[in-house]
C-alpha cells in the first residue's frame, strides 16, 4: 500500500490528533472514551479522527453501533521510513 506522505504530516501536525494517537496507540477505543481525555465535544474529536482516518493512521472497526478506532502502526512506519528515504542520504 502506498501512503501519501503530504497527508500524513499534515494529520500529524495538530497536538489533539497527536494526543488521540498517543490514546490509541496501547488500544481501541471509541469516540466517547477519547472524548473523555478532552474538553471538546465529540462532533470536534470526529472531526480529528476523520483527518487521521483519511491518512490512514487510524482504522476503525464497527461492533454493533459501537464503532472502535486502533492507530495502524503499520502506516507510521511506512510514512517515517518513506520520509526518510526520500530526504535522508544514506551513507554506506
């Protein structure tokens, strides 16, 4: 899968979605848990993870009306190396 790194670091450039990272990064949690690790209403924390859902960093898993949201780990890695790849030379 290839990863657009434009989007990505510009999901990553906002301290609440960088806070909503760092909650799902142990576990899943839907979007009444996260919004209890802020003073925003939900409609704002959607908002957010919309941003990250877009840029792949965040997949969502619905169980019944219950939807769960995991940060893909995965996406991290490929975007960082990506990155790194693109601008860092590598020295042999």
């Amino acid at each position: 899968m290839s990863y657009d790194l434009n989007k990505f670091f510009k999901a990553i450039s906002d301290p609440t979605r960088v806070k909503i990272m760092e909650l799902l990064k142990d576990k899943e949690m839907n979007v009444g848990e996260i919004c209890q690790h802020f003073e925003m209403q939900q409609p704002s924390i959607s908002h957010h993870l919309s941003i990250l859902k877009n840029a792949d960093i965040v997949k969502d898993r619905k169980q019944g009306k219950e939807v769960f949201y995991h940060l893909d780990s995965i996406c991290i890695v490929n975007c960082c190396s990506g990155f790194q790849r693109q601008f860092v030379e590598q020295k042999e």
